[in-house]
C-alpha cells in the first residue's frame, strides 16, 4: 500500500516537457539509418567482401553498392544541415548554446558529466536537454559529419560526369593533399564516428537508468517526464 501511493504521489509530481521538436528527431533517425548504410556500402567500396560470379557484368554489384552509398549521402547530407539549421530557429534544447560550453556554468558541467561518464563521479548533475559533455560530443560528432561530407564530394568528382555540377568540388582535393588522403580521412571519419554512436546508445540507456525520465521514447514522442521542480530548468 505504501509502495502504491508513493508510486501515485510520484507520478503526480510529474510534468511532461516537450523537449526534443519533430525536426530534431527526423534528423537523428535518418542520421543513424544513413550512417549504418553508408558505413556498409563504404567499407564494401574500400574493401569488396563479395565474391561476384561470373560473368561480372551480369552482376553489376560494385556499381549498385556506390548507387546506394550516393543516395544515401544524399539523405544524409540534407538531414546534417537541416539540423545545423535547426540549431539557430529550434526550441532552447535544440539550440547551438547546448553543444558549445561557453557559460561558466556549463563548462563546469562539461567535467562534472565527463567524471560521471568515467564512473568517477557518483550521479551527475541533471539537465532537460543535453548535459555539457553531451552536447560539446555532439559538437564533434556534427564536425566529423561536415567533414565526411567534404571528403565525400571530393571523392565523388572523379568519377562524377564532367558536365555534372558536383565538379565544382574539384577544389576540395588538393585542399585534403589528394585523393589518397581524402579517402583515408573520410575512412577514418567513418570508425569515429561508429564509436561515438556505440558510447551514445551505452549513455542514453545509462541516463534512462538514472533519470527514469523517459530518456528512450523521449526520441519517439519528443516529451520527457520531468519532476515539476526541474521542468523549468535548461
């Protein structure tokens, strides 16, 4: 009985807080389904791991495997920048203040959630949105997106059409050192940024643990459910 009416009491202190907007989670599904996807056929372009029958003509699948790769980084590069975008014109939680500590108070927040990540520090302190380590990793993270995207265009222009319009990157080879560097960074830029995905999937089910907020379906509906105390705060 006691159990039931702290359970009842708690739910009444509850406060459901639209935290992340429909822009923010489109972009981060496409994100995650692109980057699995371009991860795939990316390494298969470095490293074919099909044998093909013969006649390989018939079968066409390094051709089909690069189509894949380039929509995909079609859908990828439009959801990167309609997220930069939202950076400027989304709500507080969105906003770029939340992946870049420039206030004292998030700077000191950026090494508290750093020791807690570690499992120096016992609990962390609490934030709506993003913590400041949280943030400023998203920070690389978006870095590392831009600069796929740019080793990506820079690969694509040799064999792109010498009509098409992607050739307006050409300039973006000598700028990396040549193709061979191009191509080692947009690889390394890949394991990156699969490591940063795996720690984020471990701290989101780390936050859920901790806050019992709604961490998971929060990036489903948007809402997080909040203590009425701290509903209010950043």
């Amino acid at each position: 009985m006691t159990a039931m009416a702290d359970a009842n009491s708690a739910s009444v202190d509850l406060e459901r807080v639209y935290v992340w907007e429909m822009p923010v989670r489109l972009t981060h599904w496409v994100l995650f389904f692109s980057i699995l996807i371009l991860s795939a056929t990316g390494y298969f372009i470095g490293h074919p791991f099909v044998n093909v029958p013969d006649p390989a003509k018939d079968h066409f699948v390094m051709g089909t495997v690069r189509v894949i790769h380039l929509y995909t980084a079609i859908f990828f590069g439009l959801a990167v920048f309609i997220r930069i975008y939202w950076f400027f014109v989304g709500n507080r939680y969105a906003r770029l203040r939340e992946f870049i500590p420039l206030s004292r108070q998030r700077l000191s927040n950026l090494w508290d959630s750093f020791l807690f990540f570690c499992f120096v520090r016992r609990r962390p302190e609490r934030y709506v949105g993003h913590d400041a380590f949280a943030g400023a990793a998203y920070a690389f993270l978006f870095a590392l997106y831009l600069l796929l995207i740019a080793t990506g265009l820079a690969l694509y222009t040799v064999i792109a059409d010498a009509a098409s319009p992607f050739q307006v990157f050409g300039f973006l080879v000598p700028l990396f050192g040549g193709l061979q560097y191009a191509r080692l960074i947009h690889h390394i830029c890949m394991w990156l940024v699969l490591i940063l995905a795996i720690v984020h999937i471990y701290s989101v089910f780390l936050w859920s643990m901790v806050e019992t907020a709604g961490e998971v379906d929060s990036i489903f509906s948007g809402y997080k459910f909040l203590p009425k105390w701290k509903a209010g705060k950043p």
